[in-house]
C-alpha cells in the first residue's frame, strides 16, 4: 500500500485550505480505533474531513459521511467536546519537510487559536493530538509512554513536542545541478535509493515515478548514468520542487541549455498554486504530480479516498475470508464426524431383526442346549440352512434368549434416537456447504460489493450462532449488497444471488410468477432467477445460459457437467424454521449446466 507522503499531503492541505478553511466544526465521529471524521460547515456547504493515524494508511483527506451507528470511543468524545462550535481557521506545517499537520481552531477566524489539532501522517508512528493554546496535550489518539519511547512522550498535561527531525539534506531550487549530482553520486548505488538516501522529503514512489519521468531505470547505478541522463533527471528534480512551491534562492540557479529554451526558462511555465498538481492513478498507485498517469482523478482529496478506500477494504476482505473459511471448515469437519458415528450407530441397529430372530430360534429349540455351549447352530425358519448363534456358557438356554431379547430392543430405540439427529446434522451440514459455496465464490476482492456480500455472510453467522459478537466488529453494514447480475442471448435479465441474504431475496420476494427459478440439483450452490415477462418465452439458449451460469455459482464450478433443475418460483418453499438460503422445490426439469462456460460470460455492473 502506497503511504501518504508529504507531496502528497502538500497537495491535500492545499485542497482543503482552499475550500474549507475556515470552516465551522458541527461534529466529530469516529469511524474505528484509527480513524475520525471532522464535520465542516463553509458557505459553500458541508463536508466531512477524515482523518487516519492507521500504520498503514494514515492520511487526511475529504471523505464520505460516516455511518449511522453509535460511536463509542474516548478520543472522539473528547473532540467533540473541546472543538464543538469551534471554526477551523489553518492548516499549517509545522515543520519544513516534515509530514506533521497543525490544525487551528479559533472562535472567530480573525482570532488567535484556541485549540490546536496535531495530525502527524508518519506510517506506523502515526498519531492526532490535541493540545490548547499553551500547547499542552489535552488528548491523544495513542499516547507513548516511557516504555514505549525514550525519545517522546505524549501524555496528557504534557507539553507537546515535535517528531524527532529528519537529518538528511532538505531540497533547495537553489542548488546547482553540479551540487546536486555530487550529493546522489558520492557514494554509487541504485539510484532511486541513493535520492531517498540524499535529501529529505521525498518517499519511494516519489522517486521511482521521478526516475521513470526522467526516461531512467530506477535500479540503475548512478556510475551507468551520461550527462544527459543526468540533466534529464536533474529537470524532473527542480520539477518537483518547483511544484511544492519551494521558494528560489537569490544565487543563480546553474542553467543547462535544453533545445531554445533553459530548465529555469521552462520551469517558470508550470501552473501556479491552485492548479499545480495533477492527481491521477499510476500502474504501482497514484500520484499528485502527472507523471505516469493512467487515469486522471477529479482531485487529491477523491484521489486519496478512493485509493485507500480500495486497499483497506481489499485487506479486510482477505483478513476477514480467512476468518471464515477457516470457522467453516472447523465446524463442518465437525459435523461431518459427528455424521459418520451416527451412520455407524445406524447400521449396527440395522442388525436388531437379525438379534429377534435368533432369539426365536433358541426358544424354539431349547431341547438342543446344553450346559457350557458356547455356540449353537439351528435351522433358519425360512431357507432351513444352519445358523450359528454365539451363546454365554454361564447362562443358560432361556437366559440366552433373553439377552438376545434386550439386545435387539435397545438397538432398535437407537435406531428411532439416531435418525433425527443425523437429520438434524445433514441438514446442518447441508446449510453450512451453502455458506461455504458462496465464500468459494469470493476468493478474489474486485470491487466493494464483495466486501459488502463477505459482511453479510458474517452477520448471517454472527445470528445462526456460528459466530461469537464481539464488542468491536471490523465495520458495520452502511449498506446491502446486489446480486450478480447478467443478459441471456435473448436480452432477459439473469440475476444469482450472492450469499444466502440475497438467495432469499431472489426466490421469496424478487420472483414473479413468469420467471424461472434455477439451482443446481443436491449440490450446493447460488439461486438463479431469470426474469420473464408476460408473454415471452426463455428459448433454449437462454436456459442453457442460466443452466451454465448456475453449474458455475455452485460447488461444483470445476466439473466438467453439473446437473441443473429449473421450475417457477411458485413451487419452491422454504420449509419452516429452515435457515437462510435453504428451499425445496417441485415440478422440476434438469439440465446440463456447463461451468467452465459460464466462467468466460460477462456480468454487467451492479
């Protein structure tokens, strides 16, 4: 993941100071353990001002409005309490260089700050401290103690210190390009790391997306490099200065004739100010500056959200189908094994008649006993062969017979005892399959809809009992997933739900009377419900389609054919007390369903 870096932030805070400073503060929430969003009322509207003290997505930045569940954390009542009613009045480095953010609250803009807002975007130091006007620490999203750092503390009632400075050489527009060359060059090596080890203020990306603007390998030495691979990079440099603002020198600058025109000539063309940065998405991430771009972005601050909007949910996607797939797993191996004791219960009661009967014959023919038998063989009452009956040499003929007696009783009450509860866990273990297909389904993040449908899983879960509520979830639901959503060859709608919430939905309340209901036939798998309306009629293509698609939402997506039923969703019921997702069905016809077809169908945006 791309961090925050103090280009990018520049590019941000001058975003912000230019639309939300001032700004009146009208409420604080805190969206998790890293992250707040300041409400900002301008006269030109209302926005909400994010920001994050993650390890590794710090960064502040114009984001959604939060969701509507209760906040319960400290930090954020705090806030709120001390910055209610207060405006927002500057946003201020506080330091040449540095990634650390002061944020100014006043009662008036005109008037000295009341309140001061640290935000220090620093990767896994990162932090939000408020302090007052005699700049002691009010509170601290994390505080450090002395264990944790000898360095600094930050503590409540302490006064508030900077980061320890940065002690590589800071960039200058002032520099000549002979200096600078000699700064890189002193010591060979590759040649984006000998920048970031030479000055300040850049970060890897910064000086990869540099290098490759200069038409340079970024893990090329800096001995390998002509003078003219040097003047190109040299350009890019003063670049990038010029566009940070970086305010020149009084000295000459060193110009280095390029074509009619010098560097310092070309460079005194850029934008100025507000349309200096160009944001935009790259093939490694994103970047503020133009170069590289594959896609512009409307601005840094939809830059930045969108960005690690995507890369946050992409982790927790991972972290939390992990999560699942490994309950799942635990529970059915489980079940299952509880399944094959039963089935093995069940065929040792499958041998009660087989005790009756040779009860019988022993009562029947108590003339053949004797005293110490420890086997007797009789005629079977039907075929007249020979029967072996094992015996108690310490009982006798009678006493025999009524142990044969009680034996086949009591398996026959464990026969009556074990067949519901095997139901019982086939069904279970049946439901739990339907769960475990559609995580299958997503083993890949594209967009937000699958984190979406992977919450809802949870949740279905967290309310089956399956799954333990824990005081802090990873996110609530702000929203409801949509199911997949394809055209048949003839143009009708196809819609596959996506978790066992959306097949609900699909067969039980989306379904009319003119479509047509598919499911794979006694495997696990989505529901399908292509939709019809009055008067037309699905052609063979168009339930092949269906069939195929279904075949591939289900269990059995590596097969090469997967039996398929289709009916109308009035003959498909949900038994009563069943979970969710569970449904039998009537009056069905089967089809072949081809998944490894289905694989290559496009589906349309949702």
């Amino acid at each position: 993941m791309q961090p925050v870096d103090f280009t990018t932030l520049t590019a941000a805070c001058c975003e912000l100071r230019a639309e939300w400073v001032p700004g009146r503060t009208e409420q604080v929430y805190q969206r998790d353990r890293y992250t707040i969003s300041i409400a900002l009322r301008t006269l030109k509207g209302r926005g909400w001002l994010t920001i994050s003290w993650h390890p590794e997505a710090a960064r502040m930045c114009l984001d959604n409005p939060p969701p509507r569940t209760p906040d319960t954390f400290t930090f954020s009542d705090q806030l709120r309490h001390q910055l209610g009613g207060f405006a927002l009045v500057a946003i201020e480095a506080s330091a040449p260089w540095e990634r650390v953010l002061d944020l100014q609250f006043a009662r008036r803009p005109q008037e000295p700050p009341n309140w001061h807002l640290y935000v220090e975007i620093m990767g896994k130091y990162s932090n939000a401290i408020l302090t007052d006007a005699n700049n002691l620490i009010v509170t601290a999203a994390h505080q450090v103690g002395a264990k944790q750092s000898s360095l600094r503390l930050v503590q409540t009632g302490q006064p508030y210190e900077l980061p320890p400075a940065l002690i590589n050489t800071p960039p200058s527009l002032s520099e000549s390009q002979q200096r600078w060359q000699e700064r890189v060059s002193l010591v060979p090596g590759v040649l984006r790391r000998q920048l970031l080890k030479s000055y300040r203020g850049l970060s890897p990306a910064i000086a990869r997306s540099m290098v490759q603007a200069a038409g340079l390998d970024p893990e090329e030495s800096t001995e390998n490099l002509s003078a003219q691979d040097w003047q190109n990079l040299f350009y890019r440099w003063q670049e990038w200065l010029q566009v940070l603002k970086v305010e020149p020198s009084n000295q000459d600058d060193e110009d280095i004739e390029t074509g009619k025109e010098t560097q310092t000539a070309l460079l005194r063309k850029l934008p100025t100010c507000e349309h200096r940065f160009q944001p935009g998405w790259t093939k490694q991430g994103y970047t503020v500056l133009g170069w590289g771009i594959l896609k512009p972005a409307k601005n840094v601050q939809t830059l930045l959200k969108e960005y690690y909007k995507s890369e946050l949910n992409q982790q927790e996607f991972s972290r939390l189908h992990h999560q699942l797939t490994q309950k799942l797993g635990s529970v059915l191996k489980k079940l299952r094994q509880k399944a094959s004791t039963f089935q093995g219960r069940l065929q040792q009661s499958q041998q009660a008649d087989e005790y009756r009967q040779q009860a019988d014959l022993l009562m029947a023919h108590l003339h053949h006993w004797q005293p110490g038998m420890k086997e007797i063989k009789l005629p079977d009452f039907e075929t007249s062969e020979p029967l072996k009956i094992p015996l108690n040499p310490e009982k006798n003929a009678v006493q025999n017979a009524q142990a044969l007696y009680k034996q086949h009783q009591k398996l026959k009450r464990a026969r009556y005892a074990v067949e519901p509860l095997l139901t019982e866990v086939q069904e279970e273990i049946e439901y739990l399959e339907q769960v475990e297909a559609s995580l299958t389904q997503l083993d890949v993040y594209k967009i937000s809809e699958d984190l979406q449908t992977l919450l809802e899983i949870r949740e279905e879960l967290i309310g089956q009992k399956y799954l333990e509520v824990r005081k802090q979830q990873l996110r609530p639901l702000e929203d409801v997933s949509k199911p997949y959503r394809y055209r048949t060859p003839s143009g009708f709608e196809l819609l596959i739900g996506r978790n066992n919430r959306q097949n609900d939905q699909l067969s039980f309340r989306t379904a009319g009377d003119y479509d047509l209901w598919f499911h794979t036939q006694e495997i696990a798998g989505s529901h399908v419900l292509l939709r019809l309306e009055p008067g037309t009629v699905a052609e063979v293509a168009d339930l092949q389609f269906a069939a195929n698609l279904a075949a591939y939402y289900s269990q059995a997506r590596q097969s090469d054919q997967v039996p398929v039923i289709y009916t109308k969703p009035k003959y498909v019921y949900k038994p009563k007390g069943a979970k969710p997702g569970m449904a039998i069905y009537k009056q069905e016809r089967v089809l072949w369903g081809r998944p490894q077809i289905g694989r290559n169908y496009p589906a349309e945006d949702s």
